[in-house]
C-alpha cells in the first residue's frame, strides 16, 4: 500500500477563490467525509463512462454526521476549494451530512458551479416509490437532526408521513468491513423494528456508506419495503445537467479517468474503498495538514 500512496502538498485551507472552468474535459470534483461517497463516484463512472472525476475523502475528520452544523459546513467549504484548484466544471456532495448542512451555503458560494447533492435526488426516488405514504429514513446523526430528507420529501407531497432514525454505528461498522454477521445484524433490527412498527413500506438508505449494507438491511426491512439509495439518481441528475450546457466529455484514456485524494489513510482503507468503488483502487494521494482543526472551525500551527 505504502508505495501507492502518494504525499502530495496540497492543504484544505487559506485557498483564494479559484474560477470554475466551463471545459468540457474538465474533471468532475466529488467529495465526502470518508470512502462511502465512492458508491457515488461507482455510478458516476457507470452512467458518465469518458468523465474524469477527482474525489476528495476527509478520512481525516470523519465522521462528519455527529459533528456540529457550523462545523461541516466549515469542512465542506475547504473541500470544495480544494477540488475547484484542479479546474473541476461540476461538483457532487457526495456526503449526506455535508449536503444537510453545507447545501445550500454551498450553492450560495459557488453559484456559478453546477452542485448536485445526495437528498434530493433520494427524496424524489421515495416519493415517487412509496404506495402507502409511509417513508422511513435511516442517516446519521446530523442529518436526522437536520430534518433535510422530511423537509426534502415534504416539499414535494406534503401529505407523506416520514420517520427517522439516526444510525451512528453503522457508518464504524463499514470502515470495519463488517458487512454482514451477527452484530450487524443485531445493529440494524435496533434502528429498523421502530420504523418497521410504523409500517413504512420505502426506506431511504441516508448514508452513502449503507449500500454496502443493502441486502442485510433488505433482510431486517423484508421484501415489501423498497430501499432507495441516491447515488444513480444523483449521477443521471448530474449527466443531464452537463448535457443542458453541453459540457459532456469526449472520450478519454481510461487511466486518466479517476484521482482519489484522502486526508489520512487509516489501515486497511484501500480494501474497504475498493468496496465501495466496485474495483480495485490505484494510486492514492495524501493530502497534508499542516494544522488542527479548532472547535469553532479555525485553524492553527
């Protein structure tokens, strides 16, 4: 592993506003807390086959979802700066924390950046899924306490009930490659039996790191409960925002098509992404901090 993987000298702070390149051969930019967001970036390179992405995991400060509001948006902001200095012309918050927290601020900041996050494409998938009008959410902390799938699933049918249940151990689970066995199993009937009881019949899976869950979940929930994950939704969401501005790219050599930066690089984590992305990984790259985070976000030597 160690000579796959690259230091490179780039940092996550002080970064001027870079300009957003409207290239059609410019990259796609992807970030998220930690490697689930590379679900994601599987059916981006599915759905958009000849576009380069870059994705940015903050393995680092993971997890993201029992962190305060202020604080993901500080962290979402300084991911996005970072993937804008490699000339990216679209970015997919691949983190359903950051795209509670950090959505909006982000569409805001960088207006000019077409932005796809990960709620809305799910919550239309569920609205459009449910036959009883009863949609259960499982997420993390933060993005429960947001309220940002209800309020996702509420503006578009304001007469479906939604419940909610955080899931705070799942997201450990997954970076332990616990995929299956006893104790997940044990985990998920505590969170899924209280929305089960309410007789949800649709299941968002609000984590991009629970699709590697998906048939133990789909075994607790039963087959009557239709599990919803936004990554497809999202990447065809994207592909049609390119086409409207006719920014698809031409084709190019494979090779070139995927960088992966990480801010850490715990052990095992080139095994557990490779999970995720469905393949194995290549060459890693480190990205370096040269301070610690503060509790109000700052930063210092």
């Amino acid at each position: 592993m160690k000579n796959k993987l690259k230091n490179h000298s780039s940092e996550l702070r002080n970064y001027s506003r870079p300009r957003i390149n409207p290239s059609q051969n410019a990259p796609i930019g992807v970030f998220d807390s930690g490697l689930g967001g590379l679900t994601v970036v599987r059916e981006l390179r599915r759905i958009l086959p000849d576009e380069r992405i870059i994705y940015f995991g903050d393995l680092a400060r993971l997890p993201y979802g029992i962190k305060s509001e202020a604080q993901i948006r500080t962290f979402s902001d300084e991911n996005t700066r970072f993937l804008l200095n490699y000339g990216i012309k679209a970015l997919v918050v691949a983190c359903n924390s950051s795209s509670s927290a950090a959505y909006s601020f982000l569409k805001k900041t960088y207006h000019e950046l077409p932005i796809i996050d990960v709620i809305e494409p799910a919550a239309r998938l569920a609205v459009s899924a449910t036959r009883n009008g009863k949609i259960g959410v499982m997420a993390t902390q933060a993005t429960v306490g947001s309220g940002a799938y209800e309020k996702a699933i509420k503006r578009q049918n304001h007469s479906l009930g939604v419940e909610s249940v955080a899931c705070p151990l799942l997201v450990p689970l997954v970076e332990e490659g616990i995929l299956k066995g006893a104790i997940l199993t044990l985990t998920l009937k505590r969170y899924l039996v209280p929305l089960l009881q309410k007789k949800i019949d649709t299941l968002i899976l609000g984590c991009t790191h629970y699709p590697l869950l998906e048939d133990e979940i789909q075994k607790v929930a039963g087959t009557k409960v239709k599990l919803i994950h936004s990554a497809p939704q999202a990447a065809f969401e994207l592909r049609e925002r390119l086409k409207a501005s006719g920014a698809i790219a031409a084709k190019i050599a494979k090779s070139q098509r995927l960088q992966v930066f990480v801010s850490d690089s715990p052990l095992n984590f080139k095994a557990i992404a490779s999970r995720f992305l469905g393949e194995s990984l290549g060459r890693v790259h480190m990205v370096k901090f040269e301070g610690q985070v503060l509790k109000n976000g700052g930063w210092v030597k």
